[in-house]
C-alpha cells in the first residue's frame, strides 16, 4: 500500500513536472515564435513575395534599406539563435532569388523589343533555381504564358508580304557628311550627286521608312539554310514573325572603304571603336586635324536602332561590302609596306569584331571592284581568292556576294550554271546580289539570288517614281543637294 501511494504520489510528482516543463516549453514558443516574427515583419515590411513579383520598384526601394542600416542587420544577427539565424538567411536567401527571376524577366523582356520572343522565353526557360527549374516558380511560369500569348499575336512577315521575295533590299553608298565639300563643283562632284546620299537624306529615309513600319532583317534570317534527313543541305525562306503592319527589309552598304579619291571631299575617313566601346566614324578636317562623329551608317544607324529596337528584328542592322584594293574600313591592309601594316590590320580584325557584336555583317564586294559578268573565269577566281586571303583573313568568313556595278555573274533567269557560279559557291558563297529597281529574289537550293535598290542621287532626281512606293521624296531630298547634273 505504501508502495503504492509513493508510486502514487511520485506519478502525481512527475506529472506536476511535466506540466511545468510543458508550460516553460510552451512560453519558450511564444517568444520565439514571436521574435521570429517581430524579425520576419521587419524584414518583409513592403516585401510580401506575392506583391514583389509585379513590383520591381519596391523590391529595388528595399534593397537599398537593407543596404542603408547594414550595421543594425548585424547586430540583429548577433542576438539571434542558431535557428533564428538560418530562417533569416533563408529568407534573404529567397528575397535574393526573386529578386534574380525579376531581372531575369526583364532581361527576357528587353529581347522581344526586337522580336525575339523565342529567345525571351528560351533565356527564361534556362533558369534553375533552388528548388527546381523555372517550371516550379509561378512568376515564371507566368512570364513565360505572357510571352507566348504575346507571340501569339504576330503573323508571318507582319502580314505585310506573302512571300521572302517580295522583301525590298536597299542599298548606299558612304554618305555625304559635309555636303559643301562633297557638291563642291570639282570633277567628282557630279559622280557623288548621282551616287551617293547624305546624311540629312539617310536619316529622313530611316525616320520614314520605320514610320511605315519597315524593320531590319538579316538576309541569314530571310532565307535559312536548313539539312534535310539524307544531309542534303538547302536554302528555305526564313519565319519571321512581326507584329502586323510590320514590313520586314535588308540594308547594304557598298565600298565600305573610305577610298583615296574621296579624302577632302567631305566622307568619313575610317571607322574606329569609340571611347565608348561603340563603332563610329573619324574624319579628317581641311587643318588635318581628325574628329570623331557619326559621319556614315554604322554610328547613325546604331543610334536609330538603339532608340528604336522595333525598327530591328533580332538586333540586325545591315551588310558592309568591301573591296580589297585599298584595304578595309578606311585602313590601307592591302599595302605590306605601309609602316602601320600589322598594327592596321590587327585594328581591321578588332573593328570588325565589334561591328559583328552590334548586328553587322560584311560581304565580298570582290577585290578589284571589276564587272565580273565580263571578267574571265581565271580573273574572278584569282580576284575572288585575293579577296579571301587580304579581307576576309580580316573579317572574317562570309557567305555573301555583293556585285560591283550590280552586275551579276550571269544574266540567266533560271538556275546558276556558270563555272563562275561554281568556284563561287566552293569559296563558300551563298547569297548573290546585283541591283534593279524593284525587289527580285530567286531562293534556290543551293543559292540565294537577290537584287537590291539604290536610294541615292540617281534614283531621288532621275528616276523618282521608281521610290513612290517608299518615300515621299520632297520630304527625303536634301535642300543642299545639287539639281540633277547628268
Ligand atoms: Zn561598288
């Protein structure tokens, strides 16, 4: 008996006690639970995840506090547990990631301003998080059904055209800078007001032409070559998918050179990389002083586009076609004895990367600028490989073809057939183009042949009616531009 009621009475002890241990343990809780959440809410304050997502300003605005009282954080940290440390490493750990899928989101976003609704939702679709890939994050899911419907709403070459042959390809040449120097009177005077377009003239052409919705296309866009199952290769035309109105185009400009005949007639002299890392112009004053500026297409082009990334699809800007006989760019490559020879051509190579880097392509313009219709097999093909080994070990590999003159190698309207064609197409040719006055494609298997449109002083003051479908010329033609002189 009294075994049992000190059994009795040591059972009433213990559970006495472990009421009391249940009642400490639960007050411990409490603070807990609520010191966590006095930290938690002071962290949060106008960070709820859910509101972040849709909001970068707040999110940003936060990033800055938690910059500003650093020095509070730490001791905060300091008095924490173990455990209380973790959860809030946790939670910053999870504000960090949002913060990284909202850039990623913007990231993504600032493709589609030039069309590149594949690429937005591909870069998005490579994230990989803590807890998974961005399938299991909500606010990418999200982006990504955003995208895709927005995507949704474009059509084949934005309705504009049912075909890649009916694409208009424009070309010039380098543009005046100084249109007193250039419409000067002396002997070349006439051969710039017929072949060359200022740069009053370029910018009302590219303000007018985006207006009407035209957009930038890379001929490697516009006709794709693609390997059938049996590896036979051939070239099939491009999707590209614009918002509808849109007016898919190409643009070239030829004897990217900056030759000696035109030195003091008002062109640029050369393109150099700017001190901002962007490709722009030099040009040499009549003291010989050299300035910097946007004197040709490339700098003002780029600007355009920069200002406007819907008048490009993926960022494509134009091809620059070079000759070899003076070199590239405005650099004499073509001469071992020049005392700047090995430094020139190192800079060629560097130029020529970052012009790549900015939506650029280059062509063969040939080495000599020679009519190659009536130029021999043996002349075309020494021609050709000059070109290769002085400009394109510069650079870099191309598979287009600019014409000189604009005269094709043939005048057949049907398939290539000429030994010309195929020592060409071995050099790694691909696209051929001569001139006319409307658009003219031909997409072969094994060729792209497509003719292109000059907007210079010819076709503005001789042949105006051959730009109404393009322009309203009295708005285009600069005032300082002599009448027609031919
Ligand atoms: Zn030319």
């Amino acid at each position: 008996m009294a075994q049992r009621n000190g059994s009795r009475r040591r059972k009433r002890k213990s559970a006495k006690r472990l009421g009391l241990i249940l009642l400490l343990e639960l007050l411990l809780l409490i603070i807990l639970a609520g010191s966590y959440y006095m930290i938690s809410r002071n962290k949060k304050n106008n960070n709820d995840p859910g509101k972040v997502v849709d909001n970068t300003q707040d999110e940003n605005d936060n990033t800055e506090d938690n910059n500003s009282d650093g020095g509070k954080k730490d001791n905060e940290e300091e008095n924490l547990s173990p455990e209380e440390l973790e959860a809030l490493q946790e939670q910053e750990r999870i504000l960090k990631e949002i913060a990284e899928r909202e850039e990623l989101i913007e990231e993504a976003e600032k493709l589609t301003l030039s069309y590149d609704y594949d690429g937005a939702i591909e870069m998005i679709k490579g994230y990989q998080g803590k807890e998974g890939g961005y399938e299991v994050y909500p606010a990418l899911v999200n982006a990504i059904k955003d995208l895709e419907a927005k995507k949704e709403s474009l059509v084949l070459y934005g309705g504009s055209y049912t075909s890649v042959t009916q694409f208009n390809h424009i070309f010039f040449h380098s543009l005046v800078a100084d249109n007193s120097k250039a419409f000067d009177g002396d002997y070349d005077s006439k051969g710039y007001n017929m072949y060359m377009t200022t740069i009053y003239e370029f910018e009302k052409m590219m303000q007018s032409m985006y207006e009407d919705g035209y957009v930038l296309v890379s001929v490697h866009d516009l006709a794709k070559q693609v390997t059938d199952e049996n590896g036979k290769t051939k070239f099939v035309p491009g999707e590209i998918y614009l918002p509808p109105g849109k007016k898919p185009f190409v643009l070239s400009q030829d004897d990217v050179n900056y030759y000696d005949y035109m030195q003091g007639d008002g062109f640029a002299s050369r393109i150099v990389i700017g001190e901002d890392g962007k490709p722009t112009c030099e040009m040499v004053l009549d003291d010989g002083s050299v300035v910097q500026g946007p004197f040709d297409i490339v700098p003002i082009l780029d600007a355009f586009v920069e200002e406007h990334p819907d008048f490009s699809y993926k960022g494509a800007k134009g091809i620059l076609a070079l000759t070899g006989y003076e070199g590239a760019l405005g650099y004499r490559t073509n001469d071992p004895t020049s005392p700047t020879y090995e430094q020139d051509r190192e800079t060629v190579k560097e130029v020529a990367r970052v012009l790549k880097e900015n939506g650029w392509e280059f062509a063969s313009h040939s080495w000599g600028h020679r009519n190659m219709l009536e130029k021999s097999f043996q002349f075309i093909k020494n021609d050709t490989e000059r070109w290769l080994e002085e400009v394109g070990s510069l650079v870099g590999d191309t598979d287009i073809l600019i014409f000189p003159y604009g005269v094709d190698i043939e005048t057949t309207m049907g398939h290539y057939s000429s030994d010309k064609y195929h020592f060409l197409k071995e050099a790694g040719f691909n696209y051929f183009h001569g001139v006319d006055s409307k658009p003219w494609m031909h997409l072969k298997d094994d060729y792209v042949r497509m003719t292109r449109r000059p907007l210079d002083g010819q076709a503005m003051l001789q042949f105006p009616e051959r730009l109404q479908d393009l322009f309203n010329l009295e708005e285009i033609i600069d005032p300082e531009r002599p009448s027609r002189d031919w």
